[in-house]
C-alpha cells in the first residue's frame, strides 16, 4: 500500500474517529482465534536457538485461561497488575488475559530494580504481579514493601510464588470481563530523563487509535505480513506495534529473546520471513558499520523498515537504501499516543524528516501562544486536549491531568522544524534548544551533521555554559572501531560539521567517550549531559 500527498490529505480532512463503544483488544485477538486457529501469531527464538510457535488460537485460549486465574486471585474491573518479563509469547498471554479479566495492566521493563517496583506498586495500587523468573530477585526484595499479595512465576517455580504455566494449563476456559473503548486499559510509566516516571492511563481506545493510525498511516500493515518490532514488554513501543499494529491487524510476528548484535538481526531476517522491521536508530546505525552489508539483500524478504524512539540521522537511510533498495521510514510518538508523525509509505522521504502529520490526531506546531506556526518556523508539537489520538490522563492524579490538559493543546514538549511542504524536523526538545549568541540551536541537526561522518557512531550535543556566547555547542563523540581521538580529528569534525550544516551551529568543543548517558528505553539523557557541564563551570568559577 502506498499514498500519493493528495490521497495522504483528503484522509487527513476526512479523518473521523468513530470508535466502537464496545472495542477492545482482547476481543479483538478472540477474533482472530476463531477465523484462523491455527496460524501462528508469534514465531518466537531466544539466543540460545530454543524456538516457538503462538498460535492465534493457542493465544486466545491461554489468556482466556490465565483469565480466570487472576479472577481466582480477586482480580476485578479496574484492578492493576504488574508485568515485569523479557520477550516472550508468554508476554501476550500474560497482557490480553489481564484485560480479560479486566485488569488494567502496568508494563515495567524487565530492567527494573527494586526500589522502581515499589514505586509502580504503590503509585498504581497494584497487588499482583506476572514475572519472569529472569526478574524474580528484584521482585523479591520488594515483597513486603508495597502492596503486592500475589505472585505468578513465569519459567519456573519458587516458593511463595504461582507457577504460571501449570496454574494457567489447569485453569478453565472462562468468559471474558465486558469491556468498552472507554475502559482503562494500561498504566504506562513514562522513560522521562529527569523526575519520576508517570503513570499514563490509556483506555482501550488507545489500541483502536493504534489500528486505525500507526497501522494504517506508518506501518501499512496487513494480515499477510510477518513484523518484527524490536522493542520489549515494559515499554509503550510494545503496545504501539506488537500488540497495536500484530494483534489488531491479525499478522505473524516474530519476537527475539536476546541481546542485540548486528550480525543476529541479519541472521534472523535471513531465516524469518519478515515483511515489516521496526528497529531503533542505534540499531541501524550499528547495523551499516557492518562490511560488505549487500551480501544480505538477496537472503532477506524486507519490503519496509522503520524507526523509532528517536529522529533518525541521514546516513543509516542512505545506507540501507543503497543496501537492500528499501527506505528507513522514521515515525514519532510518546507514551502518550498513538503515531503523531510519520513518513507514509509511497511518498518522499526527505532526509532528517520525521515526516508528516498523520491523519486524526491533529498534531500541529504551535508558538508560545498556541498558535500554529508556518513553513520556515519552529514550534512545539502539540494535539488539541482532548483528542483521541492521546492519552486520558494521569492515573489517580486529577491534578496533574489537569495541568496537563487545562489550555488548547497538549504539548509534547519536543520542538519541530517546518517546510514548504508540510514536512516536520526534530529541532529537540524544548528544553534542550542551545542559546549561543542569539542563534536558538537544536542539537540534533549538529548530532546528526556530526553522524554523517565515518568517524562518528553516535554523538550528542548540549549547550555548555559560556561567560561570552551565553551557550556554546558542545559535543560528545563516540567513534567508529578504527578512529582515535586526536585535536586533528576535533578539527576534521569542526569543519565536517560547518560544510554540512549552518557554520555556527558547529561544536566549540567535542569530547570523545565510549558512553552516553541513555534512559532505559535508549533515548539519550541530555539533560545529564547539560547538568554535568553545568556543574563543571560552577567548579571553575
């Protein structure tokens, strides 16, 4: 499926939302069970080469099942249930069977610790938990500090735990727990680089948004496909494409339990008929410093590639077009949403572009005064309160909801670029613009200027405090195998910078390091960056 710009924008005037009252995933996954039993719905491999099958009708008769053992355990409309597990089938079954008996489920990555499951018990109120045995410790340690009372062990058996699979195995087949669009459906925490996470609440209208939107207008998904999004259960990616895009469009996916290396994923695409990758730009950025990469091209079924998590840089585009004649389509959206922005299939993708807005959420770039800005401005991305396309609020925190939605707009707090034709350009976030001289700086067209370069793997920039400029841009590099840090190669990269991009958008001063300060979900903390220039100026003053 492809869009000509005139197609692209009668759907975006014609858009209408027209929600069933009655919509929900878990009936929406029922539904696929009884029309195709036996096709598998997830095609699953670990590292160590275990495989799997998930088939729809396996999938809609477990979580029916796992349903009935959370009603066992008190499990009522509304109740929040922690899910804290890796890449797994088990993941699915474990989040429609919640929804089934009418849970409200509250994703953590599998990365958590301790002190963030006590803090997401209790913030959501949640007494029981799903998890796998890979994170059993940490759970255990937060036994007796928050209100969990139930524990269901995925993978083994512990004391004071609830074998998973032999409770779900021995469990009946029970009716599932009416739901609407209007239901709550997740608590997802968000990945912010500052404060403590908070608790999203989206309805079961969110998956409905992400049907009609991000499978639609991003994906052009359709039951025929096999996709493989490489994030995981604890992240909201998670609920935007294996269960917003697979689960809703009724298409095989292919789930990997393993950590990333270039080589696996090309392996993986070599032996899995996969359609549909969605990776993150650190994953495509690593994956074209690999030689010889067209050698793949002829062993691998890819029609569409996709990005997200954050704006990705030129050259991984370039690359993989050269590579395996398909064109990386970057996509944009928060926890908060479904997919704001996007490179539609079919039109031009213009490099460093996040794209155009998709049809229905209404996301615009407006001033400080909420009003729209024109091409050749830049605003922050916002949605009219009340769309949707967003989430519905804040979960038990009505003050907060209501600071959030008390104007127009919801803002998003990321500041976009706009052109003649429409097309968005991620300038940063608000609070990330550099101030240097009077000229506003957004840090990723130097991060991806600076990308651009052979030498470059990864690069971020921040503002670092200056008595003269206010600001002067900073960069911090990471270098590709073969490349040293010298003051010849600070020049080099100086210089790149000013024939790529505006001159004085260049870094005053780049700094090589082997690391950059990331959230868990992989986004890079620039305000830590910021905060530690900051107190180095402090110390010298």
């Amino acid at each position: 499926m492809g869009f000509t710009r005139e197609q692209y924008e009668r759907e975006r005037r014609e858009f209408r939302w027209e929600i069933p009252q009655d919509y929900n995933i878990a009936a929406v996954v029922d539904g696929h069970a009884r029309r195709h039993p036996d096709k598998p719905c997830v095609l699953w491999e670990s590292e160590a080469g275990e495989r799997r099958t998930l088939t729809w009708g396996a999938l809609g008769t477990l979580s029916s099942r796992l349903a009935a053992v959370l009603m066992r355990l008190g499990v009522k409309k509304g109740d929040p249930i922690l899910h804290i597990f890796p890449r797994l089938p088990e993941a699915l079954i474990a989040q429609i069977g919640t929804f089934k008996a009418g849970g409200v489920a509250v994703p953590c990555t599998d990365m958590v610790r301790a002190k963030d499951i006590v803090y997401r018990a209790e913030t959501a109120g949640a007494r029981v938990v799903i998890a796998h045995t890979s994170t059993y410790a940490e759970v255990e340690e937060a036994r007796g500090q928050c209100p969990l009372e139930h524990f269901l062990l995925i993978g083994g058996e512990r004391p004071g735990w609830l074998p998973f699979e032999r409770e779900v195995e021995k469990a009946p087949v029970v009716p599932s727990v009416p739901l609407t669009a209007q239901d709550p459906m997740t608590i997802n925490f968000t990945s912010g680089t500052t404060g403590n996470p908070k608790p999203v609440m989206h309805r079961h209208r969110w998956m409905y948004g992400h049907a009609r939107v991000t499978a639609r207008y991003w994906w052009a998904a359709s039951p025929d496909d096999v996709i493989w999004a490489t994030t995981a259960p604890g992240w909201a990616k998670w609920y935007w494409s294996p269960m917003g895009v697979a689960l809703n469009t009724g298409c095989t996916q292919l789930m990997y339990l393993g950590k990333f290396e270039a080589e696996k994923y090309l392996d993986l695409l070599t032996r899995y008929p996969v359609t549909k990758l969605c990776a993150t730009p650190t994953e495509y950025r690593i994956m074209i410093q690999l030689p010889d990469l067209g050698r793949y091209k002829n062993k691998i079924k890819l029609r569409d590639a996709l990005s997200a998590g954050e704006p990705l840089n030129v050259e991984p585009i370039q690359v993989f077009r050269e590579s395996f004649g398909v064109t990386i389509r970057d996509g944009y959206g928060q926890t908060e949403s479904v997919c704001l922005v996007c490179n539609p299939p079919g039109l031009p993708v213009k490099p460093g572009s996040m794209g155009l807005p998709t049809p229905g959420p209404g996301a615009t770039p407006i001033d400080d005064q909420g009003n729209p800005v024109g091409a050749g401005q830049i605003g922050e991305l916002a949605v009219p309160v009340g769309s949707p396309g967003i989430f519905d609020g804040y979960w038990k925190d009505p003050e907060l909801t209501r600071q959030v939605f008390s104007g127009a707009w919801y803002r998003t707090g990321d500041l976009v670029g706009v052109d003649e034709e429409g097309y968005l350009f991620f300038e940063g976030r608000a609070d990330d613009v550099i101030k240097a001289s009077g000229y506003r700086i957004g840090p990723f067209e130097v991060e991806d200027a600076l990308v651009s370069h052979p030498a470059v793997v990864e690069a971020a920039v921040v503002g670092k405090p200056d008595p003269v400029r206010g600001q002067i841009v900073k960069a911090f590099v990471i270098l590709a195998k073969g490349y040293h840090p010298s003051e010849e190669l600070v020049k080099e990269l100086q210089e790149h910078v000013k024939q790529v991009t505006a001159p004085y958008k260049y870094p005053r001063e780049v700094e090589f390091v082997t690391e950059l300060p990331k959230t868990p979900s992989g986004k890079i903390k620039r305000a830590e960056l910021r905060r530690r220039e900051q107190e180095k100026a402090k110390g010298a003053g």
